[in-house]
C-alpha cells in the first residue's frame, strides 16, 4: 500500500510541476494573468482545449506544444493511477482505518477477525453475543459491505501488511482470529502481527497438523483444527446425540446452556460451599489453577485469588454468578 501511494504523490507531483511551468511560462511569454494561464495550462493537460486562449507567440506555441506531447501523456497516467488505487482501495483504507472505525481512540482491548467467510460470521456472531467489539479484515470491498450490514466495523486491506494491522489497533487488541482459507496467509498474518503486539492471544483455524506446527512455532497462542472438532461432534451425533446437542448448546451463547470463565480476584481465599452460601447457581465444572485443572471440585474446594472457574448453567444465572464473584 505504501509503495502504491508513493506513486500517486509522485504523479501528483509531476501534474503540479507542469501546471506551475505552464502558468508561469504563459504569463511570461504571453502577457497573461496568472488565472488565465493557469486556465490555459489546466485545458491543455486535461485536452479539453476550448480554444478560447491561444498562445500567439513562437515560445509560447513551443511550450504549448511541449505540454501536449508530455503533459498529456502524464495526466492520462495519473488519472488511471488514482482510478487503480480507488479500485484497490489504497486511499479508502487508511480513511477508513481511522473514520469508519470511529478514531484509534475507540479501538481498546478490541477483537480482530481476519477473513469474511461462514467460519468468520459465526465467530464474529459469537463475540458479538458476549459484548466483545469486533474489527474485521476483510480484502474486498463487497466482504466490507456485507460485515458492515450485519453490524461489524469492517476495515478492507491485505492481511499480509504490517500496514493494515496497525490501522485496526492491532497493538491494543484482546485478541487476533485467523480464519483465512489460505494457510499461507494465516502464518504471515501471525508473523506480521507479533512484529507489533507480543501479548495479543492469536487463535487459529487450521486444516492440516503440519500447518498446525508451524502456525505455533510462528507465534500463535492456539490453533484449532476444525475439522477433529467437527468430525468429532458429527460422530457423536450418531451414538451419543444428546451429548452432541449439548456440546452445539454450550458452544453458543444465544439459547440454552452456556459455559463462561471467571478469574477468581477476591482479595482470599473461599470454599466453594461458602460462594453456593453466597448465591452461587451455577455448575462448577473446573478450576484452573496455572497448569493444573480440578474437574468437579467439591464443596470443600478451596478457591484461591487468581483461579480461573469454569461455570456451566443458563445464560442469566451466569450472569448473576459472575456478580457474584465479583464482590467477594
């Protein structure tokens, strides 16, 4: 992208040189005012030439000459230049980048999606349920047109830039989803966007183990392979169903049960009898403690500051859990 508005403000510039060469030289060599033979010179770069003014002495013809023959040439050029950066959507970006997507200001502890596709929609459908703000990227500008109708700030830009990256807060970002088709593109993103931000969680979608190894070596925090977790759940529909719609249940926050993790950060440590004395709803399904996980903890259970509780139930006794927690 930068190299693409190198070469239109290279373009622009040479337009600007000749407007001031022919102005200059009109005024000089044929007595106009500036206006008219900045008027001169603007009709005879853009080959409208109404023929109103014309230049009557031989230096005059000669510099007149002289703009056709490179004048024109150049003026066509830029104007096919801006045209290609309009279609490719250089300029739109970094406008965009900073006022469709409300300022830099507003972008904090953001989530990134990269690609528009039905794996994305459903991931960016997901956060959207758990009062996360969503950033796409997309590369077309129909991609772009399609995220914003169903409600998502949209940046269009090339995932394999550093560029694009940095115009939706990548450095200020919670986390980064990959879920581009191209594998290649997904493990340069995952370079590109460690090169700005060390701490963002990088998840990815993966089809193969192979890629699976390189994408963690490249930097990314955990990558799914979609097509074990599917396959698994599709052969659970076959002998255990009522565990697969469970598993469907709980991977959607909209309907039914919901499972939601919470950082334990009272200021002591409390069994887990003394937060069901509090209110506590919810099914404890784990805690995790650093490396160590305890499924099914019992009563007894002491929770300490900095666990992590896997909570299982519906949507709202969730909700008034997670109060719970919070004033502890």
């Amino acid at each position: 992208m930068e190299r693409t508005l190198r070469t239109l403000w290279i373009v622009v510039g040479v337009l600007l040189l000749l407007v001031a060469v022919g102005t200059v030289s009109f005024h000089l060599l044929e007595g106009l005012d500036f206006f008219d033979s900045l008027y001169l010179t603007v009709t005879i770069l853009s080959t409208v030439g109404f023929g109103d003014i014309v230049p009557e002495t031989a230096l005059g013809k000669v510099i007149y000459m002289g703009l056709v023959l490179t004048g024109v040439g150049v003026f066509g050029y830029a104007v096919s230049s801006i045209a290609s950066i309009m279609a490719e959507r250089s300029i739109f970006k970094l406008a965009r980048g900073f006022f469709f997507l409300g300022g830099e200001g507003r972008l904090r502890n953001h989530v990134i999606v990269v690609g528009w596709n039905e794996l994305s929609k459903a991931v960016c459908s997901e956060l959207k349920v758990n009062g996360y703000n969503v950033v796409l990227v997309v590369e077309r500008d129909e991609d772009a047109r399609d995220a914003s109708k169903a409600g998502y700030d949209a940046l269009v830009g090339s995932p394999l830039e550093e560029a694009t990256y940095r115009h939706v807060g990548v450095e200020d970002a919670r986390a980064v989803v990959l879920t581009e088709d191209d594998p290649s593109k997904n493990l340069m993103a995952i370079l590109r966007i460690r090169e700005i931000n060390r701490r963002a969680r990088i998840v990815v979608a993966c089809g193969d183990d192979l890629m699976k190894s390189l994408f963690y070596r490249a930097g990314a925090d955990r990558v799914v392979n979609l097509a074990e977790v599917s396959g698994r759940i599709l052969a659970s529909f076959v002998f255990e169903p009522l565990v697969a719609e469970l598993i469907e249940d709980l991977s959607e926050a909209e309907t039914g049960l919901d499972a939601e993790q919470v950082v334990f950060q009272a200021g002591r440590s409390v069994t887990l009898r003394e937060l069901k004395e509090k209110g506590l709803k919810s099914v404890v399904f784990a805690i995790a403690r650093g490396s160590e996980r305890y499924y099914y903890p019992s009563d007894n259970f002491e929770v300490k500051p900095g666990d992590v509780l896997i909570l299982m139930g519906l949507r709202e006794d969730l909700d008034h859990d997670v109060a719970i927690l919070s004033r502890v």
